[in-house]
C-alpha cells in the first residue's frame, strides 16, 4: 500500500472514531452520518480496522484482566471471590451490592474498551448499515458483515444476561434526529441477539480464516455454538423460572435451545471440530493444533499491546507469580469425583481418604490444582514440586495459599519472563471464550430437559472419557443419574469441575437460579507442618545434591505424611454465602441510567419499576 493511501484511510478511520468518542448528547447518539468518508466502505482494509477494533472491545478476555468486571465472576470456586471488595459482596461475605457496582454496562462516556458496550455496539450498527451500500464484491461484504452481526449478538448477549432487558438499538443514530430508546423485554432482545446470529451463520457459510493472521475471527461453527449458548439462557430458570405466576414457565424454549445446540454439535463435528485428547492442553495448545477452541480472544507476548497477565496470578512467588487471582476453594477441591465419575461418599469402587484425599480421583484434579508436595511443572523443571505449607522458605515473603491453580500457567516459561510489563512478557495464551466440550454440555442439558435421559448420558459420557475417567461399574458415574433431576444435578456439576476457572461458574449457578442457594462459608485448607523442628528437617539441604531433604518426602504415604504435616480448614469472610435472588439480574449504574430520562431501574434496586423478564 503507498503511503500516501495508508495516510488517507488512517485518517479516514480516525474520523470515523472521533465520532464515537467525541459525541456528547447521549449514550444512543452514536454517530453522524454526514461526517463520513463514504469511500471508507469501498475499501476492505479501512473496514478492516473498524473491525478489528471492534473485535477488541467486544471480545471477551481472560477472568481478572479487566478489574471492572471483576464482579461477574465471583463464586464458589474461587478464593480471590472473598477478597476483592466487590465480589465479597456479589457472594454476601461481607456486605450487599449497591446499584453502581456492577458497571459492565458503562464506566464511562466514552469509546475505549470496557468504557461503554453501546459504543461497541455503535461500530458494529455503523458497519451493518453502511458496508452494503459500498462497492466491494459481495463476498467480502458477507465476511465483513456476518462479523459485525456475530459481534453485535456477543455484545448484547452479554449484557442481557446481566440486566435482562436493555435498550435495543439496532441502527445508527443521527445527532440531529436522536431516537431515544427506553429498555425492551428480554424477550425482544433474545429474539435480535438469535437473528443476528442466524444472519451471521448464513454469512460466514463456507468462510475461512488463516490462523496465523485471523485467528480469533468468527466462524459459522462459532456463531451456531453461541445461538446454543444464547438459547440455553433463555430456556434456564434465570429467564424462564418455573414457579412464577407474573412469568409462566414455557417449556418450547427447552425444545428450541435443543434444536440449535444440536445443530451447533454436528456444525462443528462436519468441520472437525473435536475434544482434546489431552486435558492439560485445552489452554496450553493454540492454533490449529487446538481442535477444541471456538470463540477465541487471541493473546502473544512478542507483540506490544497483545499480551495479558494472567501467568502472574496464577504461579507461586518463587516462580515470578504473585498467585493473586485463581485460587481453588476446598469447595471445589470436593467436587471432583473419583477416577470412576462417582462423587466422593456415593460408593465409589475407590476408596478415599480424607488424609490423602487427591489420590484417586477425576484426572481434571491434577490437571488443575496443585496441593502441598505435588508435581508441578514450571520454568521448565519437571521435577519440580509444589509446597503450601506455612512458613514455607521457598516463598519468602509472600503469601502461600492453600491450593494453586495450573490451568492458565504455560509450564515451560522461565521465571523472568512470568509477569506481563511495557506491552511485552507473560505467557501469551489465548482466551478461549467458548470450547467444543461446553457444545456438548450444552447439548447435553437441553436433551435431558427435554426428555432425551439417554442421549444426555451419552453426551457427558464423551467429556467423561477424555477427562480420563474409568467406566468402573457405574458407567463412568453416570448411572447414579436416572431421571431428569439428578441429571441435572450431575450436568452442573460436571460443568463446575470441567470449566473450572474458565469463568463459567458464576454465571451457571445465576442461570439456574441456584445462587442464592449456596451455603455454609467459603473454605480453604492450610498446611503446616507439626513442629517447627520437623519443618526445619524438612528444608535442610542435602550438600551432595543440593536439594531440601522434602524433595524425597513421599506425601502419597500416609504415615510419611502424617508425621511431617496437619491441616486444617479455615473459613473465609465474615458470614456465610448471603445472595438475594435480586442480584440474579442487576441494577444499571447511575453512569448509564443518567443518560436518558426514559430508561428504568431494575425491580428490587433503587425504587427500581422495570421487570428485567
């Protein structure tokens, strides 16, 4: 491209931008038609960069890495839920949610990412608007568009399922002619959020990407997978509760969420799409080479502006972490089954010990948590172990947590180059927004509410056997499942071990209505060892390999264990889990409800008057 053009169309884009950020009547008045280069939609790259800014707004990125949003993960799952501020209060640990707290909507008036979803939401109505009338051939304006409409569903995908009903705005807005808009039903926006994704799926047919310059880049797969998720919402309690007279239950939602997961299914089985067949790598693989990804927000290293810091609060101090995110709870330590797929006290043909209580269990355990004295690969050591223990030398002065989580830490990059700093460093993974194993647990729940016990058995059988798990006696565990009910309950928490920390947890247990139902207190395990003697025998080195003495320890004994090492349970936060059931759809913040007189508090928030259903 000559320089002189690139000028041009940067300068082209750059006004088109201004638009979006400079305007300030109101958060629906968008964009000024008048003010554009038209020759801007004659040309795939000008559009491009449209695009690819868009892309970055609305894609979802890893747990954490934004703080704003910090709020929409908290669970059970996670330590981290007890001491962030907002998120005690998202759980009742300590204190209640007020109305400005959950700001996913809008933090400010402005474009940049996480500022404002509506400006996001202004590019990809810009581009949907404008993109036919140019001259480029149609092809490419498919690809182009059936991206905008892909995106444009994400978006507001997103944000009904927090509020329910928002205000649905599906054209450009004139400056001069502003159309105020108040919130629409949930279900006026389920119904746009579907047909965008039903036009992005006819768009993208046959379209492909190259993945060492446009991974990341919507699919047809991807866009069926997402009207599979997106319909799996409108069937569950959280919009279709079942004993509420103001909202009768209906059950074709169920019939409808099936019929699109079960396309999602064979779309992405026709394109290869498959489970990896290890685990471990459903993260650590990227690529081509990762046949499970769907909806992938790209990350590197080596490029400025293209990384992420998550490895940093996954890994332990003595590895360049600071482990200040992703930390296991003794509540989901408990939930994994045993190697059969039979839950811990459900007659497991393996016995499980209290003591040593990660022997013998689902290999998604190991694959996950790192507990005191286990293997743990990382800067390359294989060898390596993993203390918790209290007063641990290896940590020095920072904290030692009960458990670790390894998912998101790449075992093979060097200590120096853990934390994310200047634009450059960390591990560079890809967030993987949606994976095939969640079409098929998606599928799966839809075939047991609709009646289909066996072919649900069979779905979750599938993600049972790559998990590694044995059939045992018990089917893989799935037997003690025989009717809908305990099916359900088996499904969720399959989804709980399965996507553990892939920020689902959170908004499973809002979509079937069972937040409120958490009990007791969040609980971590801590390690000490017995004596102050026994843990000064423990890290003495030995001269002639250099190596604590722990290094030989073997924790899988129990006597050996028993001697050495107790633990015990500690309760985090100042009460138990107290989640009001308004907290199912939140409130809108003050920086989005003040921006136009007709827009409606949520009932149950500040004098709230708007039904989110």
């Amino acid at each position: 491209m000559k320089t002189q053009h690139k000028t041009t169309l940067v300068l082209a884009i750059a006004l088109l931008m201004s638009v979006f950020t400079g305007c300030k009547k109101d958060f629906f008045d968008l964009k000024d038609r008048n003010a554009l280069d038209s020759q801007i939609w004659n040309n795939e790259g000008a559009i491009q960069f449209l695009l690819n800014d868009t892309y970055d707004v609305v894609m979802p990125e890893f747990p954490y890495e934004y703080s704003a949003n910090n709020v929409i993960y908290a669970s059970d799952e996670d330590r981290f839920s007890s001491s962030d501020a907002i998120m005690r209060k998202a759980i009742g640990v300590n204190g209640s949610l007020v109305s400005n707290d959950v700001k996913f909507i809008a933090t400010k008036y402005q474009g940049t990412k996480g500022d404002n979803r509506y400006f996001d939401i202004a590019r990809c109505n810009t581009a949907l608007k404008e993109i036919p009338g140019g001259n480029l051939a149609q092809d490419i304006k498919n690809k182009l568009r059936g991206q905008f409409y892909a995106l444009r569903a994400l978006s507001y995908f997103e944000l009904v399922r927090l509020y329910g009903g928002v205000p649905l705005v599906l054209e450009p807005q004139n400056p001069d002619n502003v159309k105020l808009e108040g919130r629409a039903k949930a279900a006026e926006c389920f119904k746009s959020i579907v047909s965008d994704l039903d036009s992005a799926m006819t768009l993208l047919n046959g379209v492909t990407w190259n993945d060492a310059t446009e991974r990341g880049k919507f699919t047809r797969k991807a866009a069926a997978a997402l009207k599979g998720r997106v319909l799996l919402y409108w069937a569950s309690p959280q919009f279709n509760p079942v004993s509420d007279p103001a909202h009768p239950y209906d059950a074709s939602r169920w019939q409808m969420a099936y019929l699109a997961c079960k396309d999602a299914y064979d779309i992405c089985k026709a394109s290869g799409t498959a489970l990896m067949q290890n685990y471990s790598d459903v993260f650590l693989k990227e690529g081509t080479v990762n046949t499970e990804a769907i909806i992938v927000r790209s990350y590197s290293s080596g490029v400025a502006k293209r990384g992420q810091n998550v490895e940093a609060k996954v890994r332990p101090g003595q590895e360049g972490g600071s482990a200040s995110a992703f930390q296991p709870t003794l509540q989901l330590v408990e939930s994994y089954p045993m190697k059969d797929g039979v839950p811990i006290g459900q007659g497991s043909s393996y016995t499980y010990d209290p003591v040593l209580f990660w022997l013998n269990r689902d290999p998604r355990f190991d694959a996950t948590i790192a507990y005191n004295g286990s293997n743990w690969k990382l800067s390359g050591n294989a060898a390596r172990r993993q203390w918790n223990y209290l007063k641990n030398a290896s940590e020095g002065s920072t904290g030692i947590l009960g458990f670790y989580m390894k998912r998101f830490a790449n075992p093979d990059l060097a200590k120096g180059s853990v934390s994310y700093s200047n634009d450059f460093g960390g591990n560079g993974m890809d967030w993987i927004e949606l994976r095939y194993a969640e079409v098929i647990l998606n599928y799966a729940e839809c075939a047991n509410e609709v009646g289909n016990l066996t072919e649900a058995k069979n779905l979750v059988r599938e993600i049972r056997i790559r998990a590694g798990i044995q059939q045992g006696a018990k089917d893989y565990g799935l037997a003690l499942a025989t009717n809908t009910t305990q099916m359900r309950d088996l499904i969720m928490e399959e989804r709980k071990i399965e996507f553990a920390f892939e920020g689902k947890r959170g908004y499973d247990l809002r979509r079937t209505r069972r937040f409120h139902l958490l009990a007791g207190q969040m609980r971590i395990l801590v390690w000490e060892t017995k004596t102050d003697a026994l843990r000064t025998e423990l890290e003495a080195i030995n001269p002639a390999t250099g190596a604590m003495f722990r290094e030989g320890v073997n924790v899988n004994d129990k006597t050996t264990f028993e001697k050495y090492f107790k633990t015990t349970v500690n309760t985090v936060g100042v009460t138990g889990f107290s989640i009001p059931e308004t907290y199912y759809f939140y409130a809108l913040p003050s920086t989005f409800m003040n921006s136009s007189p007709l827009l409606e508090q949520t009932i149950g928030w500040d004098g709230g008057t708007f039904d989110p259903l």
